[in-house]
C-alpha cells in the first residue's frame, strides 16, 4: 500500500488545538507526530533513509506552540537547530500549513539567516507558485516569528488541504531543490579543500554554540533530564573561572551532570582527563590533595598531582577533576593554596600562567596550575558538611540544582545514541583575565552591568555582603562570553550571576536581612503596564522569595539544609 501522508497532517491541522488543552504526556498527538507522520514520509518512494534524517515534534515536556516535521540530509545536519532543510511548519492557529526550504533558528543569527537565505534564493531556478516573500503568516509568538526569518522558500497550504498526489509533488520539488543546493554548496566546498595545504585540511573546529548543544544532547542520550539552560549556565561558568560549585539536595544528579559533561567533550577517566576525587572528613591542609614530603625526604604524591602533571604536559586538552561531597572538610583548608595560585592568573606571552602549585622545593620542579584544569565540587548541606566562607563563594560560581521533576518521562521518548567529539582546551579556555579586556570587546554591556551592581551593593550594604572587584570582573565575563556566543538571552544570563554569585553571600536572621531580601525581589522585577510585577530575574526572584519564607523559622541562607 503506498504511503499517504494527507491524512496525517489534516489530523493535526484539526485536533492539535484542541490536544494542547489536555495533558503532554503520553498524548497521542505526541506519537502522532513524532512516529506516525515520520514513518509516512520515510516510506515515500523518493525518501531515502540513508540519505535523510526525519524527525518530527510537538514539543519538550510542553506543548509547542508551533509543531514541525523536518527532513534532514546527514551530510548538511543531524539536528534542527543548525543548517537548512525542509520542513512543515504549522501555523498555531492551526489554519494554514506551510512547506518550506528553512534553517534552524536556535544556532543562527538574524543577519546569518538573512545571508543564507538570499543564497538560496539566488542559487536555485525554482517554480513560480514557490514563493520567497516574508509574508509568511505561522503565529505572533517570538519562535514563531523566527521560523518565519528562517525560511528562504515556501509552499502554503489552507487548512483544507489539497490532494495526496499534489502534496507529494510539491515535496518532492521542494526535497530537490534542497538537494540542487546541497551539492551547490558541497562543489563549492570541494574546490577550497582542494586549494588549502594538507596541514590545514583538518583544521576544522566546533562553534561554542554547537558544543554546548552537543553536550545537552549528549547528556539527554544517557537517560538524564538537565534543561538546555543548565547546561549552558554550567559551560559558561567554567569558561568564565575553571572553579564551579554545584549544591543542592542528594540525589539530583550534581555528580553524574560533571560526568557526563567532561565524556560528552572527550575527557574521560581512561585519558585521565576526567578525575574525580572523593574528599575525606579528616583532609585539613593541601598536602591531602597536593602531596607532602614524607620523613624520608621523598614527595608523595596527592590525588591531584597526577592531574596536573599530565595537564601541564597536555596544554590542548581539557582535564576535569570532580571533588566529590567537597565540604565534608573545611574547603578553605584543603583547597586554600590552589585556590591562591588561581588567583595568580596572568598572561605570559599570550599564555595563562600562574604561581607554581608544584614547588621546585618539593616536588623537583616548578610547575604552575594549568589553565586546563577545571576544579568541579559537589556539596551537600547537612549535619556532616561545613558552610562555605565568603573567600571560598567569591572564587567560584555557586550553581544549584534542587528541581526534582519525577514525573517527567518525556526525555526518555527516542534517545539517539550520541558519541562524544573531541573538544580542544581553546574552546574551554578563558578570553578574558581582566576587566579592561572585557571592556575593551564590550564597553556598553560593562556599562550596564556594573550599574546594576551598584545598585545591588547599596541594597547589600547594611548586612555587610557586598561583592567586591573579582565578583564584578567575573560577572562581566561570563555575560561577555554569552552576549558572543549568543547562547541565551541577557536577561537570562544576569539572572543566572545574581543567583549563583551574589545570593549565596546573604545570610542572618535580624530585620536588616529581610529588608534585604525585600528589596532584591523588587529589584528582579519590574511593573507591567497593567501595574502587575513581572519577575525579570525570575530564579533569582524565586530563590529570593524561598529565602524570606526560611527566615520566618528565625534564621535564612542560600543554603538548603
């Protein structure tokens, strides 16, 4: 029986408004979708499944406002948020269906799509009734209106839609026009190739973008739930300062998201490239993590050691160690010289370079912390663990991870086995060391940044927690690095600072503290129109609001015990 895709989509077009009023999961829209309408266009004749990719969706844990189905070439993209391809796109209010030579949206830039799609345009000879205009009508939503920049080429369909034959004339027409580009694009390709050296033949080397989504795609593939955001807050933070705290309650995953982080770029405990170090209660200066001269004389070695000896003669690879459960000792013991060495950062002919970790003295050489060495620590806030100080917060990016969503399965639906990429230090490796080079790239977004610190210091100033010059220099780091990378929004960005470099200083148990909190939850919101307040720095906002509620019991912190 040959494969009819008609039905399919007029059955979305009707019932789709009408599915988004019940529950996500397990809907059969979902399956619908994802399952029933690949399977009818895998089984066209002109649909070859080792060629092309199909994928289709109606959401992530929620329902999407604008469902699609996409038809990928392998050799152009494997995901819909980089490359072109064809794909339906359905308006959301279901009236109108739209076929279309589009481009993802997530990993691309307005003036990139612009650029890609005036290519297309010019590139291909198509048929009249293709149109190229930006009268595209899919939905006032801001994805929806993306969707609508992406596409170089389309066919639009009324909701009745027309018959099974036409529809799949004109996919196929659209399918070979994709492919007319495709080998366009691929000859080009092939005439530079061939005019590079053979040194630089393989010179090829992932954008910031695509490694953080090939790191949560990565981690999704192993059965974990981490949103995009998590992910991305977490590279970022490492890039910004290779110290990162992660807290939260037992059982949330802070060990197994380092794990699956550093295997999914190529650092792995067979390489040695991937450490983790159980911290013990009785650890209470750096020797225990160090080493130490023993009373023969001789330098024994301490479970980081190996780690930096093997970093320093790798420079171009990125090694994570995990200090697991790292406050069941004092941190500021244990950790107090590698954290002071960090701190000496500097450029040394174009390179980081610090104060020795290893002495000559002690260990025979001098040899410095390597800027490819990412210190990662998991917390636990109980009777065994002791609280941080503020020496310890201020060096690192303190990021929390207490959402608990059991029941949701909808990660768990067609996991593709992803393998990991080999990920080189330049793409972890910080830019930035001082403010002024930030500055330098970005003198507007310092600007603004640092207003808003001011105004933060003022509201800490009565309970003594303001944050000093480092925390400044870094938060304008980090908001550098994803205003480049354009990785999440501004807002986002700061949300995510405020929440995991400044909140975790406040503390106490007097009227000062909730005064405090007060006026940091007015501070992330703002007035609508309709004089209703909307959380512009809504985690933080709620972390604040969790805070105020604990201090009812007589006292209130960061910290979840």
């Amino acid at each position: 029986m040959a494969a009819e895709i008609k039905p399919l989509l007029q059955k979305v077009l009707n019932e789709y408004l009408a599915a988004k009023q019940e529950p996500f999961a397990n809907h059969a829209m979902g399956d619908l979708v994802r399952k029933k309408l690949v399977k009818a266009i895998k089984d066209l004749e002109f649909i070859n499944n080792d060629k092309y990719i199909v994928k289709g969706s109606v959401g992530q844990g929620n329902w999407a406002t604008v469902p699609w189905l996409a038809i990928m070439n392998k050799s152009v993209t494997t995901s819909t948020k980089r490359g072109y391809y064809v794909v339906y796109l359905f308006s959301e209010d279901m009236e109108r269906l739209y076929l279309t030579f589009a481009q993802g949206v997530t990993d691309s830039t307005k003036s990139e799509m612009a650029r890609v799609n005036e290519d297309i345009r010019q590139s291909i000879q198509m048929d009249n009734d293709i149109l190229k205009d930006t009268n595209m009508k899919i939905g006032e939503s801001t994805l929806a209106k993306k969707y609508e920049l992406s596409s170089a080429a389309y066919i639009e369909y009324e909701k009745e839609l027309p018959s099974e034959q036409t529809l799949q004339v004109d996919l196929k027409r659209m399918i070979d026009y994709y492919e007319e580009y495709v080998h366009i694009k691929q000859e080009a390709t092939n005439i530079i190739g061939s005019e590079l050296p053979k040194s630089e033949e393989k010179l090829t080397s992932h954008t910031i973008k695509e490694i953080v989504d090939h790191i949560y795609q990565y981690i999704r593939s192993k059965g974990f739930y981490y949103r995009e955001e998590e992910v991305t807050n977490l590279f970022l933070s490492l890039k910004t300062k290779p110290f990162v705290i992660l807290s939260g309650i037992s059982g949330t995953g802070k060990t197994k998201i380092i794990e699956w982080f550093a295997e999914a770029i190529g650092a792995t405990k067979d390489n040695n490239q991937f450490t983790l170090i159980p911290v013990q209660p009785d650890w209470n200066d750096s020797s225990d993590l160090i080493g130490y001269i023993d009373i023969k004389g001789d330098f024994k070695e301490g479970p980081l050691t190996k780690v930096v000896k093997d970093a320093y003669n790798n420079p171009k690879k990125p090694y994570i160690v995990l200090l697991d459960e790292m406050n069941l000792a004092r941190v500021e013991y244990y950790l107090s010289d590698l954290l002071s060495v960090m701190e000496s950062r500097k450029w040394e002919d174009g390179k980081i370079t610090t104060y020795p970790l290893l002495t000559e003295e002690n260990y025979g050489e001098n040899i410095p912390l390597p800027p490819n060495v990412y210190i990662v620590g998991t917390v636990n806030m109980d009777e065994t663990t002791h609280p941080f100080s503020k020496k310890v917060l201020d060096r690192a990016n303190t990021i929390e991870f207490n959402r608990v969503e059991l029941g949701n399965l909808n990660f768990l639906e067609e996991l593709e086995e992803r393998a990991p990429i080999s990920v080189q230090q330049e793409s972890l490796e910080t830019n930035y060391l001082h403010l002024k080079e930030v500055f330098r790239d970005n003198r507007e977004l310092v600007k603004q940044v640092t207003d808003d610190l001011v105004t933060i210091n003022q509201i800490l100033e009565p309970i003594h927690a303001q944050i000093g010059y480092r925390v400044r220099d870094e938060i304008c780091m980090y908001m550098s690095y994803n205003q480049k990378n354009e990785l999440m929004e501004d807002r986002q960005a700061f949300d995510h600072c405020l929440l995991q470099k400044i909140l975790p200083r406040i503390a106490g148990s007097d009227n000062r503290v909730r005064d405090v909190l007060d006026q940091l939850i007015q501070f992330c919101s703002y007035e609508t129109p309709t004089q209703q307040p909307y959380e512009k720095y809504h985690k933080s906002a709620a972390k604040l609001t969790e805070m105020k509620e604990r201090l009812v019991d007589g006292f209130t912190s960061f910290w979840i015990s």
